[in-house]
C-alpha cells in the first residue's frame, strides 16, 4: 500500500500502478472491510464491481474508489454505488487511510524498535564499556595534566589550536671580520628543529568535552527502556530516540579510541622531552625534566638543571653558536 496521502489518480493505468485491483472479484456488503482511497479520472474507465441483483454493476465510471474486501484484495467501485450502498465518501474514506496509514506507521516503527531491542544487552555492555574507557582516559590525563607545570600544559594547547607543531630553537653564529679597516661583527640567526610534537589533540581540553555528560545519559536512557514485551506507544517512541543515539555513541566510541591513540603517541618518551624545549624559561624547563622522567619511569641521573644545561650545550657546540633562543 503506498504511503503518500496526496495520491491523484487520474487514469486506470494509475490505480493499477499503485494497487493490485482483484478485477474479477465482486464486491458486496458482506466481504467490504473498509474504503481505501478515492479517484476521479479523465475519462469513464473504470468499472465498477458492485454485485447488484446478483450481477456485476460494471458502470463505466470517472469518479468512484478503491476498496479493501475482508480478504484483503482490493476492487473499484463506482462513486454511485460507493454512496447508495455503503455510505463511502471522500472525506471519510481519506480520513480512513490516514488512519490505516498511521497505523501502519507506527508498527514499522514498532518492529524496528522491538528488532533491535533484541540486542538491547550489547548496547548496555557497550555503555558500560565506554565508561570504563573514558574513566581510564580520565585518569591517564589527569596524570599529565598534574605532572606537567602548568605553563607547558598551555603551551601544549596553543601549540595544538595554532597548528605549529614543530619545535624550534635557534643558535646564533658571530663572525668578525675587518672592513676598510674597521673591525666589523656580524650576528645571525639560524633555525634547529627538536622535531614536531604528535599526539595533541582535544585531550588536552577534557574538561571542555561533554562526553561523560553523553554516555552516562545514553547509559540511563537505554536503562528506562521496560524490559516487557508489549511496549506502550509511548515507550515505543521513547526507545526509539534513545535507540537513535546508538550510531552517535558508536562515533564517540571512534572518537573516544582516537583521542588514546593520540595520547599514546604523545607519551613516547621521544616526544615527551620535546616539551622541555617549549619555552626558554630555565626553571620551567627544570620542572619539565622532573616531569618527563616522573611519566617515563626513567631514572634522572642528574640534576634537571644540568639535564637543560646540557641540551642547549650540545645544540651551542654542534654549531659553534654564541648565543641560543626558542623561535616563537
Ligand atoms: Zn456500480
């Protein structure tokens, strides 16, 4: 049966495109169940199927119906029979199919909704599975995040919302020289990379993110679905839209597993010192080294003061440079 309700048949071609008429059915009054939709044609060709006096009516007609038989097969009728016989009008007849086709609606959406309720055990061990990830992740950042000094934890976050990701220090070369005489000193400036950060990401703003908020109201929803047979209307029309959200969650389920990924990347012990190289604080630095070495487990066999001092000595003796600075 079709779903529209602004169907305008116009020719016989048309009703047969849409419905599966019984012509060799007769119709009666005793094997009518209900109208289905009017028509008015161009031209006088349908006819129509009403037993009257024990024989088919067979009126050419333009303007009649489509009726359903308590069999469920569908014939014409013509619109004067339709009235004389049983009553039938547009109006009625409309409102009748609309609301059949509510009905119908509704027990797709039934089916659907009890379908996959079926799987309603994996969706709540899915919650339950999510939480425990993002309770994990939670954790893991919240140990950097209290690890790191604060200065560096922003410098993360700019580095990330501006894109520039490559740490760069520059060493300057002094060259003297004697021109016309004079002693002439000249000073430039030359780039060094410490390599690009990876792994930053939306992480380093967990507190912005809503996904806790998500998941636990995704997790009470699908708890308030009645684990009954029979749904209401009602409770049918909430599992659904709680149902709905199943893909959303499976996107933040995406999302939540890229974010460790990242945070995974970030924490190899390669780019972690990167971040001691993201200001020219010295004592900022210091602090950075302690917090590297605290993430890594790794042993500080030094003081961090010396650790800094021996980075920048090193990129200072590579070049023969006389002077060092973070390029901002
Ligand atoms: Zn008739």
């Amino acid at each position: 049966m079709p779903s529209t309700d602004i169907m305008e048949f116009k020719t016989f071609a048309d009703i047969q495109g849409h419905f599966q008429i019984a012509l060799d059915l007769l119709l009666k009054k005793e094997n009518f169940s209900h109208g289905v939709w009017p028509y008015k044609l161009y031209q006088s060709e349908a006819s129509c199927q009403y037993e009257k006096l024990g024989k088919r009516c067979a009126q050419p007609h333009q303007k009649g119906y489509v009726v359903s038989c308590t069999d469920g097969s569908v014939v014409l009728i013509g619109n004067c029979c339709a009235h004389k016989y049983l009553s039938l009008d547009d109006e009625s007849v409309r409102a009748g199919f609309k609301q059949l086709d509510a009905n119908r609606r509704q027990s797709i959406r039934r089916r659907r909704v009890e379908s996959l309720l079926k799987k309603r055990q994996s969706y709540i061990e899915q919650g339950k599975a999510l939480h425990l990830q993002h309770r994990d992740m939670q954790a893991r950042i919240a140990e950097l995040y209290n690890t790191f000094p604060r200065q560096i934890w922003q410098k993360l976050i700019d580095r990330w919302k501006t894109n520039r990701l490559e740490v760069v220090w520059e060493y300057q070369i002094t060259k003297t020289g004697t021109e016309n005489g004079r002693k002439v000193v000249e000073k430039s400036w030359y780039p060094s990379s410490y390599g690009k950060l990876t792994g930053l990401g939306a992480w380093l703003e967990w507190d912005h993110q809503t996904y806790a908020g998500r998941i636990s109201d995704y997790r009470k929803q699908l708890e308030l679905i009645p684990a009954k047979d029979q749904l209401t209307n009602a409770e049918i029309d909430h599992a659904e839209a709680t149902l709905n959200n199943v893909a959303a969650i499976t996107s933040l389920e995406r999302e939540l597993g890229a974010l460790s990924k990242m945070m995974s990347d970030f924490v190899e012990p390669s780019n972690l010192v990167r971040a001691v190289q993201l200001t020219s604080n010295q004592s900022v630095r210091a602090e950075t080294v302690i917090a590297v070495h605290r993430l890594t487990g790794d042993t500080l066999a030094m003081t961090p003061e010396r650790f800094v001092v021996d980075i920048d000595v090193a990129l200072k003796r590579k070049h023969d440079a006389t002077g060092l600075r973070i390029q901002q």
